[in-house]
C-alpha cells in the first residue's frame, strides 16, 4: 500500500506547464489515468503519490521532453510549494533555506526525506525517497530544479556548486547542465545539491527574519496537522478531494490503495474512522469551500454535495460548524 502524498499544487503546476507547452490538460490525465477533477483540487490538499508519479510518467511520454521534471521546477512559482515557498522566500540567509526545507518537507510531499550533507568547501542538500514509494524521477528532477531557481533569484552567482542525481545517466544529459547551469553527475548513490559553503550565513538580499518567523508558525501548524493524521486517512482525503461531488465508492478506494475492502474497513477502524465519517468530512470542508472560497448559492452547494433540498443542508452545515450556511459566509 503507498500511503504518500503530494500537495496538490504540485499536479496543478506540471499540468500548467505541460498546457503551455500545447499538451492539453485532458490528454494528460487520460494517458495518466487520472480524473479531470484533478484540475480543481484545492492547491493546499494532497493527493496521493502514486497518482503523482503516474502523472509525471504521462508527461515525459507526451511532451516527448526527458527533462520535463527541469521544466516544471524552472518555471514554478512559490505559491507551488505553498508554505514552504513563502518560508524560503523570506529566509534570511542561505543557511536558513537549507534548515527550512529539511524541517517541511513534508508539506510538500511525504515520499522523501531532506537532510544536510558536509563536504570540505560545501555543503549538500539530500533529498532520498523513501523504501518502496513509487517516486518518479522527474519528481526529484522538479525539487532539484525549483530549489536551484529559487537561488538563483536570491542568493549570489555560484552558490551552487555541482549536482548528484541517483537516476542513470540519459542520452540527453546535456539538458540536465544545460538547464541547471551546473555540472551534473548522473548514477550516483543518492540527489544532492552542493552549495558553497562559504556565505552560508550571509544575509540575503530579499531576506525578512520576521517574517520568516510569522510564516514558520503557520508551517509547524500544518506539520503538526499532517502528522497527526495517519498515511492512510491522507491519502484518502486526497482521493475524495478530486471528486467532491461524486465520491468514489468504498470499493473504488480500496482499489486505489491496492486494498480489498475488507481490510481498508479494518485499517480505517484501527485508525478510528470509517468510510462514512470521511464521506461528511469531506463534505463538511467542501461545503465551507465553495460557500466562502467560490461564493456558490447554498441551494447549488446543497445540489452539488447530494443533498434533497437546501434545508437538509442548512441542518448538516449547522450541525457541522454551529452556524447556518448564509452566518458562516457571513462571517468568513
């Protein structure tokens, strides 16, 4: 069972980039095998990383581009990364970035662990997927890439000082230099970036110590939501956020975590939920979404969520939140 997942504007920024480049957005989720749906999940959900590196494989083979991952990293905003991207755009110094990206990581995907590499004269950002997570290579191709670019924008020329990659050497290996502007070893035993280490402490000039500080409160906020909810509920979640209004079935889910569903029912008792306790999970977050975010009428949310009438949902949204559906919009 692969439990990791990805935040959801990871997907939204391949698929832009690959729009772009005059693939269409619907034959990329068709060849990934994929639902449209994709398209609008919220940028701050997840999604599951098996759906993800489906979705890479999808790329590389219709833009016919075997650097794709490079594309995508070059071209990301930091709103791609959510938290983490304000985090490192408002770190003070080099040395913070590194700290910061090895703390929340995980905000962006669960599939890999950063670490901190020394070597005489440089020091190495690590970025390792985890045992038997289906990480594709232009997935560390992308992190590699946006976490080049950011630099580039922010710190001095020659920060980075060369590039280890754990994929084989490709026969176009000249895009990897090309489009990293570094020298890049291919087949080594695991990705890192080498920075120098000279001017590690040094400000930035687009640095803001204060707030880095505010946006780091928010970060230890959303890591301690993401771990206190088990791989599995996540990855769930994930799932049921590409269809809000036509949930998968039970069975439809189970298949899609390579479970029979008799024992996803058990690994979701264990875990103190159930599928229809996340059926109205979903609903109650998505009925608040659309309510607040897309400003829908309550009779067109109560529509699109399954309910017989805008009454039966007023109840069920007050029942959920305290308030009635027109208060909490209200309010928001």
């Amino acid at each position: 069972m692969t439990a990791a997942t990805t935040v959801a504007a990871w997907p939204l920024a391949l698929v832009g980039t690959l729009e772009r480049a005059g693939v269409s957005p619907s034959a990329l989720l068709e060849a990934a095998g994929l639902e449209p749906a994709l398209l609008g999940t919220e940028p701050g959900g997840r999604v599951p990383v098996a759906m993800m590196s489906r979705l890479w494989a999808a790329a590389e083979q219709l833009s016919g581009d075997p650097a794709i991952g490079l594309r995508v990293g070059q071209v990301a905003q930091p709103m791609h990364l959510r938290l983490l991207g304000l985090l490192v755009q408002t770190a003070p110094t080099l040395d913070r970035v590194l700290d910061l990206v090895v703390r929340f990581q995980a905000l962006i995907s669960t599939s890999v662990t950063v670490s901190r590499l020394h070597r005489p004269g440089a020091e190495g950002l690590a970025i390792q997927a985890l045992p038997n997570e289906p990480v594709h290579a232009c997935a560390l191709d992308a992190f590699v890439a946006v976490h080049v670019k950011h630099l580039q924008r922010v710190a001095p020329a020659g920060v980075v000082r060369d590039i280890e990659l754990s994929r084989p050497r490709p026969a176009a290996a000249a895009l990897w230099r090309e489009r990293l502007g570094v020298e890049v070893r291919f087949g080594c035993e695991r990705n890192v970036v080498w920075h120098q280490a000279g001017g590690l402490r040094d400000p930035l000039p687009l640095g803001d110590a204060a707030l880095c500080r505010q946006h780091e409160q928010l970060a230890e906020l959303a890591l301690a939501e993401l771990d206190r909810s088990p791989p599995l509920i996540r990855t769930l979640r994930g799932l049921l956020r590409l269809r809000p209004d036509n949930p998968p079935s039970l069975a439809e889910l189970a298949g899609s975590v390579n479970l029979s569903e008799r024992s996803l029912r058990r690994h979701l008792a264990e875990a103190g939920s159930g599928y229809r306790k996340l059926i109205e999970e979903q609903r109650a977050e998505q009925a608040a979404d659309w309510l607040r975010r897309d400003g829908l009428a309550v009779g067109e949310v109560a529509r699109r969520l399954g309910f017989s009438d805008a009454s039966n949902f007023g109840k069920a949204f007050k029942r959920w939140y305290g308030v009635s559906p027109d208060r909490f919009r209200q309010e928001s």
